[in-house]
C-alpha cells in the first residue's frame, strides 16, 4: 500500500516544484501514472521509492514512513521491500545474467546470499526463459532479454511493491507485452503492489487505475535544464 | 566486504585492459625504488666484501681506482703493467705472500686471469666439473663464464686477437678446458683462469715452434751462429700446446722482467701489512701498494651519492604517477557515474558504494606488491652482477 499526504518537494529554491495532496494506491492493486513530460511522474516514483526526501509531507509505503527514515534505513527499506524496473534495464555490463539477478544481495547488507537465493534466481529466470542463459554476457542478450533479467532482479526479494519507470518504453510490441505479463503474473501471485509510469496509452487498459498527472498535482513549469518524465 | 570484493573483481577481470595499466603502473611505482634500493645495497655489499677480502694490491704507479677494480673485478681498463721481479721483491721481504695477476686479455667477452694456484686458494674457489689447472695452456672457467662460452671439460676457447691487422702483434691462443669453478656469485664467476705463464703465451712472450734443431729443417734456416738460429717464415708456430707440443714452448728473455698487471699482497698480520705500506712510500717508487677497502670506500660513496640523486627523482616520478593515478581512479568514478546511481536506486549502501571503489584500489595494489616484491626477488638475485657492470 502506498499513501501519500500533502507532499511538497522542490528542485532548489526556482527549480521544478512538485505538490501532491493526497495520493494513495491500495496493496495489490496495479496503477499506471501516466502525464506529459515534465509533469514529475518519475519525480514521484523516486519520491516513493526513497530515493529523494520530500520537502514536506508524509509518504507512506507497506506501513512504513519513508520521510521518517534517515538515508541508511531508506536504502535498506528499499532493497528488501520495492523493486525497482527502468526503461533502459541499467544492468552491469562486467556481470554475467545470474550476478546481475543476484546484485541486490550483493550490494546491501542487510540481505544475506545464499543457495536458497540463488536457487531462486535460477528458478525466476526459468520462469521468464531466460534459465539457459545465466552465465551469459548481459550485452549478448536481446533487448527484451536483458529487460527480463532486470524484471528478475527487481523481484528477486519479494518485493510488496514494484515501480516501474516505463518499462516498455524501448521495447518492441511483442516484448511490451510479455515484459508487462512478467509483471501482472507477480503482482498477482504475490498481491504485489504494481505502479508503472508510461506514456503507452495502448497498455493502459490492463491496469486496474490509471492516474493521470495533469489531475493528480500541480507542477510548477519546469526549467530545461532538469530531466523528467 | 566480500561482495564488493567479487564485484570489483568482475569489473576488473572485464576491464582487463585499465587493470592490467593500473596495475603495471602500480608496480612500476613499487619496484623503482626498491628495486634500486636493493640492487645498490646489494652491489656496495658485494663490491666491499670483495675489497675486505683483499689485502693489498701492488701494482704500477697510476690510478688507484683502475687498478683495484681490474684486480679485484677484472673491470676495467688495463692498469700498466709492473714486472714479475716485484713479486720476488715482495716475496724477499717476508712481509706477504705475492699472487701475481694478469688481466689483459679475453675469451670473447670474458676475461682471461693469468695467475697461480695460490689465487684458487685464496678466493676459496671450488672446482665445480673437471680437475684444475695444471699444465701450460689449459684453463678452468668460472660458472657464467662457462655458460657464456657455453664450453665444459674438454671444449677448447680461444683467446681474442688484442689487434686484428696487427701482424706482429698478439695471436690467438687455442685453450684446453679443463674444469669448471662452483659458482661464487662474484666476479670470479665471469673469468677465464690460465696459469701466469699461458697468459704470457697470449701476450707473445712465449711460444712454441717447429724444432729447428732436429734433421729436415735445415730448409727453413737462414743462419745458425753461437748456437742462435734464424728461421724463415716457414716456420710454423703452434696456436694450440698440446702433449706433442709441449715440450717446444718455451720463452725468451729474463722471466723476471715479464709484465704483470697487479700482484695481490697477503701479508700474515697488521703489522706486516703496515710495514709493507710503508716500503712504497719512496719518491723513486715506480710501483704503488693500495688498500682495496679504502679505494672501494670512495667509490661506493660516489654511488651512494649518485643513488641519493637517483631516488629523489624516483620519487617526484612516483608522486606525479601517483596523482595521474588518483585522475585514473577519479574519471573511472565519473565513467561508472550511472552504474552506482543504479545501484543507489536499488539500494546500495553508501558504504557498499564506497567499499566497492576501496576493494578495487586494494585488489590493484595487492597485485602490484606481489609483482614488485617479485620482481625486486628477481632483480635481489641477478641486479647486483648487472649493477656492477654498469657502476664498474
């Protein structure tokens, strides 16, 4: 569950400002946010994440209170309860697939790797076919690959809750829709909470909301120089 | 730890390149100044431990320096020769017992030392392969001068022409190898050893020849009177002495007026040894005694001071590698900029992130010390003969 209340939060004192006065998306439930560029939409996703602080405001993700929570705490939230899909995968290019799977556990202290994780692994990229290749280069992969061992490593330590930033948005039709299929089928088998920002209105209909930005906040204009959604 | 550890190893194992700069530019940054520090340490050891070993040296008036390092190290050039009469001299004197030393020529690029039995026992060499010295033309090579020569037992090497177009001048001299020394790790390791009298061979002093005397050479006889005989060219004159030979080598001239380059001096106690000192300190003097120790002192402090020279610039060569490194490190940060954003998002701890730049600097120097300190190994084992070379 993720709630929001009278967030307030800024680039600098004349950069881009960013007001939501109540926002809440239910446990389970799979929203899709959708808006113009520049609207604060990945703003947002990071704001929920953890991964910037709000000037003001509470937000609220599985019962915790991340604009309580010092740094440290946020990251470790972070990696253990949201998983996290971008647009251009960010995988490592030194890593083979099942490191890169596995990188979460490697990178935070508080997760602990052992057989039964990497078991796991093997067994989610079994699940969205990628189990032959695990030892494989991550540049070798297809792009619709390469997006499904970033899926895997997002859910790698069931997550309550999945932000995805356009996942789809470098992928051709067919991998849209199995990369979106990946997601749903977790969500559902694990009453995951699913938000995904996109600017794919054909892929709206299968979410259970759509929250359009336009209605949702009221951005101030934003400056060229910063880069959003 | 040992996360970040594996992840800086894939990164480097897949940027093999960068590592493999990184960390011979590391090494490179170790191993100048060790390698130098132990190579001069190793060499001022060797060359001072030989000069203790040695006495005295008497040779021509001259330069000191020259006639230390061509006797103790066969270096350098060729001091002027004094006369064999000045080992008798000494031998008179009661004060030391002389070695007489020749070292003039070569066998390629190893010296040939024309000396006696007492040199071997006196530098406590070993023969390694084969017998020693026993018969006129015969040499025992020392180690790395076998395995320069690539010659054992049984092999023969031939002295170097001292001047190709000169007719008159020294000739070569074909040699029986008849033993190999133990290694000694010292100079003694790149000589040639004959007896004092095949040296004079080399240098013409001595030579053997068709017997004039014996029926059938009349033919290459130009005069015979008051038992002297001319020959003509004719004659032949034998480049090798074999047990045929032998009996025909023979010298001319007064034994006692052949040249030798330096005599090494023993004398049994201080108190010979300064007495010694003392008899050459006459204005006439034509030869001078020297004390290796003191002579070597001198020169090793030059080096000393040569190597102060040396390391301060070794060390503004480190620092300015050094701070090209830490501009290395800095832009391979900003190159993997995105890569840790990423990790931040999914929630890297910032002290993963900074472990992970740690474990690589670690695991760059840690393979530089095990190169370097192998490498100084190395230059440990084989630098100081090298470094002698090159101070000599």
């Amino acid at each position: 569950m993720i709630r929001i209340e009278d967030l307030d939060f800024s680039y600098g004192r004349d950069g881009f400002r960013l007001t939501v006065p109540k926002l809440e998306v239910a446990a389970g439930e799979k929203v899709a946010w959708i808006g113009p560029s520049g609207s604060g939409k990945t703003t947002l996703l990071n704001l929920t994440a953890g991964i910037v602080s709000p000037d003001h405001g509470r937000i609220v993700v599985s019962g915790e209170e991340l604009s309580a929570l010092g740094d440290a705490r946020r990251r470790d939230f972070r990696v253990r309860r949201i998983g996290m899909v971008f647009q251009e995968f960010e995988l490592l290019d030194y890593l083979d697939v099942l490191d890169n799977i596995l990188l979460p556990y490697r990178i935070n202290d508080s997760l602990t790797l052992g057989p039964e994780v990497i078991e796991r692994a093997r067994a989610l990229a079994e699940g969205v076919e990628i189990g032959d290749k695990l030892h494989r280069d991550v540049q070798k992969l297809s792009r619709g690959e390469q997006q499904r061992v970033a899926l895997c490593r997002a859910v790698l330590t069931g997550p309550d809750v999945i932000l995805a930033d356009e996942p789809t948005g470098n992928l051709d039709p067919s991998n849209k829709e199995r990369v979106l299929d990946i997601l749903f089928r977790y969500a559902d088998e694990h009453e995951a909470t699913l938000v995904m920002v996109t600017h794919d209105r054909d892929l709206l209909p299968r979410f259970e909301r759509v929250l359009d930005f336009d209605e949702l906040c009221t951005p101030a204009p934003a400056p060229a120089q910063e880069a959003r959604a | 730890m040992s996360d970040s550890l594996y992840l800086a190893w894939r990164y480097m194992r897949h940027h093999k390149l960068k590592t493999a700069i990184l960390i011979g530019s590391v090494t490179l940054i170790l191993y100048l100044p060790l390698a130098l520090q132990v190579l001069v340490d190793r060499a001022t050891e060797q060359l001072s431990a030989r000069a203790r070993s040695t006495p005295l040296i008497v040779g021509a008036r001259g330069s000191a320096v020259e006639l230390a390092l061509s006797t103790l190290y066969f270096e350098s050039r060729s001091p002027a020769p004094i006369r064999m009469a000045e080992v008798e001299r000494i031998r008179a004197t009661g004060l030391a017992a002389p070695i007489p030393m020749h070292v003039r020529f070569r066998v390629r690029n190893q010296r040939i030392v024309g000396t006696t039995l007492d040199y071997f026992d006196f530098r406590g060499l070993r023969v390694g392969r084969g017998r020693p010295l026993a018969k006129l033309g015969e040499c025992v090579l020392g180690a790395a001068a076998a395995a320069a020569l690539q010659a054992g037992p049984g092999d023969r090497v031939n002295s170097s022409s001292e001047a190709l177009f000169d007719l008159a001048g020294v000739y070569p001299l074909r040699m029986r190898v008849v033993g190999v020394l133990e290694r000694t790790h010292g100079p003694d390791d790149e000589a040639v050893f004959v007896d004092i009298k095949t040296a004079w061979i080399i240098e013409g002093l001595g030579h053997g020849h068709q017997d004039l005397a014996s029926v059938g050479a009349e033919g290459r006889v130009l005069e015979r009177k008051d038992g002297r005989i001319v020959a003509n060219a004719s004659v032949v004159q034998y480049t090798e002495i074999t047990a045929e030979n032998e009996d025909s080598f023979h010298f001319h001239g007064d034994r006692s007026g052949f040249p030798l380059t330096a005599i090494l001096a023993l004398p049994p106690d201080d108190k010979s040894k300064t007495l010694l000192l003392g008899r050459y300190l006459g204005r006439d003097e034509t030869s001078q005694v020297l004390e290796p120790v003191a002579v070597m002192e001198e020169l090793v402090g030059t080096v000393a001071r040569v190597r102060s020279w040396v390391i301060a610039a070794v060390v503004l060569v480190t620092l300015a590698t050094a701070l090209t490194m830490v501009l290395v490190f800095w832009l391979s940060l900003r190159l993997r900029r995105r890569e840790l954003e990423t990790m931040a998002r999914i929630g890297c701890s910032r002290r993963t992130v900074a472990s992970l730049v740690v474990c690589e600097i670690a695991v760059v120097f840690a393979f530089s010390v095990v190169l370097a300190g192998a490498l100084t190994g190395v230059t440990s084992l084989y630098g100081p003969s090298l470094i002698r070379g090159l101070i000599l």
